[in-house]
C-alpha cells in the first residue's frame, strides 16, 4: 500500500502551540508545518510514530507557503495506538529537535544513545545519562512567557488559543470527581490534582508529563 499524506487536524496544532508555548521558547518564531503519515515505517522491528526535518530541496516544491521545519505524524498510531499523554510525548519529542533561531535553523539530534542491557548491568554511567536520569526524576517544567510564533497544517489553517495541560486535568477531576496522584518513586514528592487545581506542597503549580522513545 502506497505511503498517503493528509493534513492535521486541530488538535496536533492546539498540542503543538501549547508546547512551544510552555517549554520551547526558541521556536517561537519557527514556521512549523505539520501532516500525518498513513502508517509508521518500521526499521528492525521498531515502529517511527514520527519525525522532524529541516526543509530543503526536497520539501520545497512540495510545500505552498515558506517553513522553516516539518514534522510528519503517523496517523494509524496517533488515532488508534496513543493516549493523549503518549501524543503530547511525541509532539515534544519531535519539537525537542528542532533547534536554532532564523535563519539559522537545524536539527539537534538525541541526548542519549544507550543499549538497555548496559543501563542495566552498569547503571547511569555516563554524563549523558546521568543528565537524562535527572529530567526523568523532574516533576515541574518550566513555561515560557507567551508566544509569537505559529504552527500549522499543512496546506491548513492556523491555530486557536488552547487550554493549558493543567487545566485540562483538573477539568477532568471537575467532571469526574476524581483525584489523582503522581510520585517519584526516588524523591518521593509528587503533585496531587484534583478540582481545586494542581498542588504540591500547598502550592498551586503548572504540571505536565510525557515519555516515549521516538526518532
């Protein structure tokens, strides 16, 4: 089955806006387009759910407006694999590796190349993994302030204002009268969310999590 390429819908660019609103500062001013992929491509038995490049000459003649960087979603996982915090994972993922400033745009590649079985039997041995296993342990992430920059579909429109990650959670302890619980199994602080809003020590705080290994 041929490879199909379809535009976005509202809610990557709604996810997306919101991520380089709160934590990739730099991109503001990037021109960021996004499309879906029919299928994720395999390679050694492992799944690509997604990918950012830098335009070049390949993408130019296949674009109608100027970016700067594309990022393709495969929408067979994004529809029926993923969870909403697996998709705001992949879409920080993906934004994690666009880098630079205009002009000056290019891709940053992983932090951490590493075999599990080494982590195992060795342990965080290196300054790259014990910087990695540092963020893993991380509870709170900055926001930036404000945003100016878009992101868009491809061939699409562009992007309304969207609720924080935050609030969509205590939303959701609103309508379910839930509360929920997130620890560090080795800080052993955490945040409780419920429908008083996001707290920590009695503090109100902004919260977001996500993790998935992705190109």
């Amino acid at each position: 089955m041929a490879t199909e390429w379809e535009q976005v819908n509202q809610e990557v660019l709604d996810m997306a806006e919101r991520l380089i609103e709160r934590h990739h500062e730099h991109l503001q001013q990037a021109r960021i387009g996004f499309l879906f992929r029919s299928e994720a491509p395999s390679s050694n038995g492992k799944a690509t759910l997604g990918k950012a490049e830098k335009v070049n000459s390949k993408w130019t003649p296949l674009l109608q407006e100027e970016l700067d960087f594309v990022i393709w979603l495969a929408a067979d996982y994004w529809f029926d694999v993923l969870d909403p915090r697996q998709k705001r994972a992949l879409l920080d993922h993906e934004l994690c590796h666009c880098i630079g400033r205009p002009y000056e745009w290019k891709i940053r590649p992983h932090d951490v190349e590493e075999f599990a079985e080494v982590v195992q039997r060795h342990g965080m041995w290196s300054s790259d993994l014990k910087r990695f296993d540092q963020a893993v342990n991380q509870m709170l992430l900055p926001i930036g302030d404000g945003t100016n920059g878009r992101v868009t579909a491809i061939g699409g429109p562009g992007v309304k204002e969207a609720r924080g990650f935050a609030e969509d959670l205590v939303a959701l302890s609103k309508r379910d009268g839930a509360t929920m619980e997130i620890t560090s199994a080795k800080t052993g602080k955490g945040v409780r969310i419920d429908a008083d809003g996001v707290t920590r020590v009695g503090r109100e705080i902004p919260f977001d999590a996500g993790e998935l290994d992705n190109e």
